[in-house]
C-alpha cells in the first residue's frame, strides 16, 4: 500500500512537471507568433483617410475581368437637378374707403439647389391699369441651407416715371421660420433704394393659417411722380387668414393698414385722398 502511494506522488510530480514545461513552451510559442505575424504585416504609406494599408493588400480590381463603369453616365445627385416653381402668395382684391382695386404678389424661380434664376413681381391693378408695379428678375445663389444672396436688375412701371435699378440682396429664413426679403437698390443719378419684407405663419391648425406680413420702403430721393419720398417712404401692415384646401390651393381674408409719408403723403392729401388708411381684403395663394 506504501508504495503504490509513493508511485503515485511520483507520478503527479512527474505530470506537473511537464505540464509545467509545456506551458512555457506554448507561451513561448504563442509571443513568437504574434512577433512573427506584427514583422509580417509592415505598414506602409498612410491612406486618405489616415489608415494604414497593408503592403500584400489585394488590388480591387483583380476579380473584374477587365470590366469598368466608362459606358455609364454619370449618376445625377439631389443637388444637381433642374426644378422650378412658381408661387402666387397674393392674389387679392383690395377694398378701401369706396375704391376697389387688385394686388398681387408672385414668385418664379427655375435652376438647381445652389444656383437659380427667380423672378418676382409685385403691383397694384386699379381700373384696369397697373397703378404700381415692380418688377425683378434675379440670379440667386444658395448662402446657407435657408439664406440665398440675390444679384440683379428692378424695373418699376405704371404711374408715373419708370425706373431701372440694378437689385441685390437676401431672401430666406430666420429663426422660427420667419420668412424675410432684404434688398438695397441703385438707379440712375445715384438714386438708392431699400425695401424689406417679413411674413411669418402661425398654424392654428394643420390646415388653418394666420399670416401676420410687413413691408418698408425707403429711398434717398424724392419723386412725386412716383409717390416716394425720401427716407421712409410707406408701410404696409396686414395679418391674412387663409385656409388650405389643399397644401397648393388657399383661399384668405384680411385686414391691412397702409401709410405714406413725407412729401408723397402731402401730395397725396392735396388730392383729397387719405395718406392713411385701413384695407380689408380677400383672395387667394397658389403653387405649383
């Protein structure tokens, strides 16, 4: 019995040892394969993005069999298409202090996101004859995902003189999706010229729509033919409710007070008119 223990104590000894041993040498082993494999794998040269490549690395074009993409076109991205529209924001008539008369506003534009030609026309129709009308054409060119800087020509028609200015400035959106036009004007003789217009909408409901909207005209010259004055020139103030028939189609009725001022709003009153005055009025706005 004494020596079969004793067998067996040499035995575990014996076991430990070389296990002992073989691990050391699997240890072993295992740190010279990952020196092996890290003098292996040399890096070269940095990629573009800044990784770097394997020297071996496969060329992606070895399985191609000599195949390439030369006889298609190239593939057209968001950015590089060709849109239009055109917006009619107003289309109304105007009733003040038993004179009736039609307004519109109307926008076109026509090119890609960055770069685009707009058109864009505003006036005033009393009697069958444009009363006032200014008329633009512009190349816009994209700022910021919501700003587009404006270059190009006014022409303004109807009463009185007409006039030609060359236009540039802003048109796009603030904070809170307030909807802005900014542009300075120079004409002949050095006449300069700023008009500014703001129009925010309020959604009562998804389909119903309060738009409260302002312009400001100022020139550095007075001309009477034209009823302007020099500094501010006349304010619109106005809220209109439309509601969308559909996203494309919106009936709307409003109030809206106008002014004039300076010289132009003396001539005016020396007419028998009011320089002042409160205007309800009703009609439409569209796009397509």
């Amino acid at each position: 019995m004494l020596s079969i223990t004793l067998y067996q104590s040499a035995w575990a000894e014996e076991s430990a040892h070389d296990h002992e041993h073989m691990n050391h040498a699997e240890m072993m082993s295992h740190e010279s394969m990952i020196a092996n494999e890290s003098m292996e794998y040399d890096v070269g040269n940095q990629t573009d993005q800044g990784i770097q490549a394997l020297k071996n690395k496969r060329d992606p074009n070895d399985y191609t069999d000599g195949l390439d993409f030369s006889g298609l076109s190239k593939p057209i991205m968001g950015d590089e298409d060709y849109l239009g529209s055109v917006i009619v924001d107003r289309l109304e008539g105007v009733d003040a202090r038993d004179d009736f008369s039609m307004t519109y506003d109307w926008q076109a534009w026509y090119g890609q996101d960055y770069d685009k030609v707009v058109v864009r026309a505003e006036g005033e129709i009393d009697q069958g004859t444009f009363k006032n009308a200014r008329n633009e054409a512009l190349w816009a060119h994209a700022l910021t995902p919501f700003w587009d800087t404006q270059l190009g020509v006014r022409i303004d028609s109807g009463l009185g003189t007409d006039r030609v200015w060359g236009a540039f400035g802003v048109q796009g959106f603030a904070p809170y999706w307030i909807y802005i036009e900014a542009t300075g004007y120079v004409g002949e003789g050095g006449r300069t010229a700023f008009r500014l217009e703001t129009e925010y909408d309020v959604l009562i409901t998804q389909n119903l729509i309060l738009q409260p909207r302002i312009e400001v005209n100022f020139y550095s010259e007075s001309d009477s033919s034209r009823l302007v004055s020099s500094g501010l020139s006349n304010i619109e103030a106005g809220m209109r409710l439309r509601y969308e028939i559909k996203r494309e189609f919106s009936p709307y009725v409003g109030i809206e007070w106008a002014s004039t001022f300076g010289s132009s709003a003396d001539i005016i009153r020396s007419q028998g008119n009011q320089s002042e005055e409160t205007r309800f009025v009703a009609g439409v706005h569209f796009w397509f």
